[in-house]
C-alpha cells in the first residue's frame, strides 16, 4: 500500500490543479465546518503555514460563514491550496490516500 501512496498523491495534486511535486507536503482535512470540529482553528492555522512549502486540501460543508473561508483559499493562494465545500466521495477518498498529513 505505501508504495502507492507517491502515485495517490501526484493524482490527488492533479486531480485538483495544484503543481504535481512530491517534495512538497500536502496537508489534507476533509470533514465539516463547524466550531466543535475545529474548523476556525483549521482557517486561523491555514494563514500560519502557508507561506511554508506546502499544499493543503480542504473539503467540507458547513456553516456558510467557514464554506466562503474555505472558498477563499483558492483565491488567496491559488499555487497551494484548494478549498472544496462540497460532498464528494472520491475527492475524500484521494486525499485520504493521498495526502501526507
């Protein structure tokens, strides 16, 4: 299984259009929006370590508040990271197996 897991992760970074580089960690969350899930937490820890080298996928649903954060990734920083507030099975299933951490 672990020697799949450099192909998952070039197929989960291409699968959502980020720059294919296994050297680069890619930090994965999948679940929902809400406070007791420590998705604020999740949001304020996000603008702490983006500017290190790293790639990080949301996906989630939720309070509407966090869905437009977590829509905003993409536009603050559209080369690392990628927020999708939606359900979606093989998305999660990618990142589960493909995500670093």
């Amino acid at each position: 299984v672990m020697d799949a897991k450099p192909l998952m992760k070039e197929a989960l970074q291409a699968e959502v259009g980020l720059s294919v580089d296994s050297k680069v960690p890619v930090i994965g969350f999948i679940g929902r929006l809400e406070e007791q899930k420590g998705s604020d937490i999740l949001a304020a820890a996000i603008s702490e370590i983006i500017d290190e080298e790293v790639q990080i996928i949301v996906l989630g649903t939720g309070k509407k508040q966090m869905e437009k954060q977590l829509e905003q990734l993409e536009i603050l920083y559209p080369d690392k990271a990628r927020g999708v507030a939606k359900f979606n099975v093989p998305l999660a299933h990618m990142i589960t197996a493909g995500a670093d951490f």
